[in-house]
C-alpha cells in the first residue's frame, strides 16, 4: 500500500470510521482516520498524497467548513463527501466547492470504492473547465422534459413533489427519470446530479435552486 493510495477519513462517528477502515484495508488501501475536523487540519499540511472521505454532518465545524479551509490551505487531494440520504442540496454546495463526487448513507461498498479508485486515478484537480463542458454537452442530449425532472432532483424535490409540480403522474417522473440517467450513461443519480452540477458550472448559472 502506498502513500498515493491512501484515503483519509474524516468522520465523527467512531463505528463509521472502524467500518471505513476495514473496508478500505480489504481493498488495498492504506486508510487513516480522524475523529474530528480539526484533528484533520493538525495534518493536512503533510499528507502524504491519495484522497479524502469526508463527512458532512460533524458537530462543531462541518465537512463544508472543512472543505472551504482546505481550499484556503492549497490542499489539493481529490475529496469525496458523505452525505446523508436524500440530502442533495448540501451534495451541490460541496461539488460547487470542488468536491469530486458524493456518496449517501448508507453506501453501497462498491460504489464507494469505485469513487475512490477514481478519485485516486486523478492528479491533483482535476481540469475543471474541460470536464465542465464535457458534462455541458452530455446535459445538452435530454428531452426538455428529462432535464426539468433532473433539475428538480438537483433541488432535491422528491418524485411525488415533482410530479406535482409538473402535473403528470410519479410513474411518469420515474420513466422520464430512467430514460435520463440512460441518456446520460449513469447507473447512480449521483453520478447524474454530478453531471448537472458541472453543466451549470459552466454556464455559471445557480444550481439547485426553487
């Protein structure tokens, strides 16, 4: 296991963190935890490179707080947050802040190692910019009604809410939701609400808004 391929988890939650680690170790990684923000930052200025699992929900300062000193900081390791189910919107806000992607909790195991092997496949930030028009154009294919369901998910509206705001039935919001991850090649709506997040990055629009 080596240094490029350790992940650093910040997490309150002393079981989360045992869980993480032994999931982590499994799979050839090298993993150190923090119980707190500001035990991370008392490191961050020798980390030895990978990436950071960081959680959103600490007591004190949260993993935005932390996200936004580490940016300050130049810390430039790839972050992936955790997030608690169904909470898109603080998703957004860390991805806006450069996060790499975001996981809910629950996480399925292979999902989150698959996020982490990407993120560890990057060096330093990624080309913000090329990956924004990249995802710009994927965001571009959907239907009109497609991206007004997957702006609505953005905003973290769930079916039923959307298929009132849009006056069709939740069946039909969850078929035009199918054919959009489809469309744009996702298996996780994470993944697509990633792709929506960096569509508006580069067109600098607000994202996620009512």
């Amino acid at each position: 296991m080596t240094a490029d391929r350790t992940v650093h988890v910040v997490d309150d939650d002393a079981a989360v963190r045992r869980s993480l680690e032994r999931l982590l170790h499994s799979a050839s990684h090298a993993c150190v935890s923090y119980p707190t923000p500001a035990a991370f930052l008392d490191a961050a200025h020798e980390l030895p490179g990978g990436c950071i699992l960081l959680d959103v929900r600490m007591p004190g300062m949260d993993g935005l707080e932390l996200q936004d000193r580490l940016n300050q900081l130049g810390v430039t390791l790839p972050v992936i947050v955790m997030t608690g189910q169904g909470d898109v919107q603080t998703a957004v806000q860390a991805m806006k802040a450069g996060a790499v992607d975001f996981i809910e909790k629950p996480f399925d195991e292979e999902v989150l190692l698959g996020a982490i092997e990407v993120a560890l496949a990057r060096v330093d930030r990624p080309d913000r910019a090329r990956e924004a028009t990249e995802a710009a154009h994927r965001i571009a294919a959907l239907s009109p009604r497609e991206r007004q369901v997957l702006d609505a998910l953005v905003a973290g509206r769930p079916n039923k809410q959307i298929a009132f705001d849009l006056g069709i039935s939740v069946r039909t919001v969850e078929v035009h939701r199918a054919r959009m991850m489809e469309r744009l090649g996702t298996r996780q709506l994470a993944e697509a609400i990633r792709l929506a997040v960096m569509a508006q990055l580069a067109s600098g629009d607000r994202v996620g808004v009512s």
